[in-house]
C-alpha cells in the first residue's frame, strides 16, 4: 500500500513538474517573439493586437483660413484645401488601422486669427499627452518649374524624427511611383515645436504645371495618403517592439519657410 502511495505521488509531482517549465518556457518565449517581428514589413493589423492599440498621431493641414499658401502656377489653385484633403484620407485610412487621429483643423479656417495665434493653436495640440506621432501635409513651389516630387522633412538633431521621415518618403515615392528621394533635416515651427517624432511633407510642387494637375486628381490624392499611412504604420509597428507604456511603428529645392 504505501509502495502504491509513493508511486501516485510520484506521478502528481513528475505531472506538475512538465507543467510548471512549459508555463516558464512560453512566458520566457513571449518578449523573444516581439523581438523577431517585422520592422517595415507586411504585418497585418490583427498581429499588431492591443499595441497598436494605444498610440496617437496629430494630422496638421497646412496652412487654412486667409493662408492659403502656395498657389498653383496653372490653375491657381491654393495649397491649404489640398492639405485638408489628404489630411483626410489619411485619417481615414489611420483610424482603419485603429490609431487615434486628431487634427489641427478639421475645415478650410485657420484655427485662430493671426499667423501667430493660428500655429500656436496648432502647437498646443501636438502638445497635448499621449501624442506619438505628428503628420504635417503641405504642397511645394520652386522657382524652377521643372522640379516636381514629394519630399520630406523632420528636426535637424532628431534621430527618431529622422527615421519616421525616411519612412513615409520612402513609402510615398513607391505608392505614387516616384523617384526615391531622402529625407532632409529642416528647422519649420511643426517639427520644431513637436516634443514627439514629427515629419512634414510636401506632397508635390504647385510650381510643375504637370504635377499640379496631379496633386487635384482623387486617384493620385489616395496614392498619396496611402504612402504617408504606411510610413506611419512602418514607425508605429517599431515603436511597438520597443518598450513603452502603451498598452497590449542630396541637395534638394527645399519649400518656402512660411508658414511650415
């Protein structure tokens, strides 16, 4: 009887052993599977779970209200409505992928009167807590007509707004299909003034007569969102491997300095 006793023991403590490292082996398996997933690559939304979950990008429509901004050589036609336009898409497409969006304005007005109220309203909004990321969207002008392409920029000095910029130029010259083109460091009040990674990007020149055009067309508009979108989704899937208390991503014609 007490042969059989020790034996049943036995059998219970061997038992609860094996379960005991399993638990420890997958807790311990849990951070080396983050570690190992895909940077800039295609990982759906359903793997990104809760952690994406948690993060907050500020959308800014350049310009807005009696700043119109550049103006198109052909048409005439005001960069701020464009912004808005896209600033819309891209919300759109963000939100879908279920990251909290706020914009800075949300209509063709300026969020205050005056230049100055109008960024510093701008500004107080990037500020606000729990901001990851901050989207500036603009259109360009050159003296030279023949330059045209979109183009990138973020705070000279900020290796994480350096990184978030190469991200979204490299994704939107491939959805609009464009000559790759580097980002390029700059000193314009919203990446200046973002206390989190920030990129501002020129979607085209108004200057090019051809891609003015472009920049109106609906089609060429949600290449253009989409591109931005995946940049973002690329910065925020990183910012998801590393720890964080979210819950469970050559010379060039540089804009005008007014008004970015």
């Amino acid at each position: 009887m007490s042969k059989l006793r020790s034996l049943s023991f036995r059998h219970v403590f061997d038992t609860l052993s094996i379960v005991a490292v399993v638990l420890l082996l997958t807790f311990l398996a849990m951070p080396l599977y983050r570690t190992q997933l895909p940077l800039g690559g295609a990982m759906p939304a359903s793997e990104l779970g809760d952690m994406q979950q948690g993060y907050t990008v500020v959308l800014d429509a350049g310009h807005g209200g009696v700043d119109g901004g550049a103006v198109g050589s052909k048409t005439g036609i005001a960069e701020a409505g464009l912004n808005l336009t896209v600033v819309k898409l891209v919300q759109a497409e963000l939100e879908e992928e279920g990251v909290r969006v706020l914009l800075t304005r949300t209509d063709e007005n300026a969020l205050a009167r005056g230049k100055k109220a109008d960024m510093q309203a701008r500004k107080a909004i990037m500020n606000k807590p729990g901001v990851d990321i901050v989207v500036s969207i603009h259109m360009n002008k050159f003296t030279d007509s023949s330059v045209k392409g979109p183009m990138a920029f973020y705070m000279k000095g900020s290796d994480e707004g350096r990184r978030l910029a190469e991200l979204v130029i490299t994704a939107v010259c491939e959805s609009v299909e464009a000559p790759s083109r580097k980002a390029n460091p700059a000193d314009f009040f919203m990446i200046r003034e973002s206390p989190s990674p920030s990129v501002l990007v020129e979607c085209g020149f108004l200057s090019n007569p051809a891609e003015e055009a472009l920049l109106q067309d609906p089609q060429y508009q949600r290449k253009l969102a989409s591109g931005v979108v995946k940049g973002v989704m690329d910065f925020l899937r990183s910012m998801a491997l590393e720890p964080s208390d979210k819950p469970i991503v050559t010379v060039s014609p540089t804009p005008s300095q007014a008004a970015k």
